[in-house]
C-alpha cells in the first residue's frame, strides 16, 4: 500500500496505510498516530489509541476516505 499526502489546514500530512487497516499519519518526519475507521451502522467514525484530539482524528479520516473513493 502506497502512502499519500492530504492537507488539512496548514498541515501537509503523509498518510502511510497498515496491512491491518489501520493509518500512520506523519507530519513531516514525526509520527502523530495511529488512527483507525469503526462502522456504526451506516457511519464510519475515526479514532484512535495515541494523544490526538478526536475531531482532528475525524477531519482526517473524512480525508483519508475522500483519497480512498
């Protein structure tokens, strides 16, 4: 799986997909986390298990599956 890049604000973000189906999001050479896609039903919410706020952790995975269609 190839890594790809996203911009969220002022951010360029590089996104490196997992064999597991989760996401590494990096900023420049740091590591910000791991996040990963739930299924609620017919929604899909974003999360993760690192220090990241929950709605910066939705606003790129809403990217990520924009990249991903």
């Amino acid at each position: 799986m190839e890594s790809f890049e996203i911009q969220l604000l002022e951010s360029k973000l590089t996104i490196q997909p997992q064999e597991n189906g989760t996401y590494r999001v990096m900023e420049a050479e740091e590591k910000l986390g791991v996040i990963y896609p739930e299924a609620l039903g017919d929604h899909v919410t974003w999360n993760t298990q690192d220090d990241m706020d929950i709605d910066f952790v939705q606003q790129i995975g809403e990217l990520i599956t924009e990249h991903n269609m």
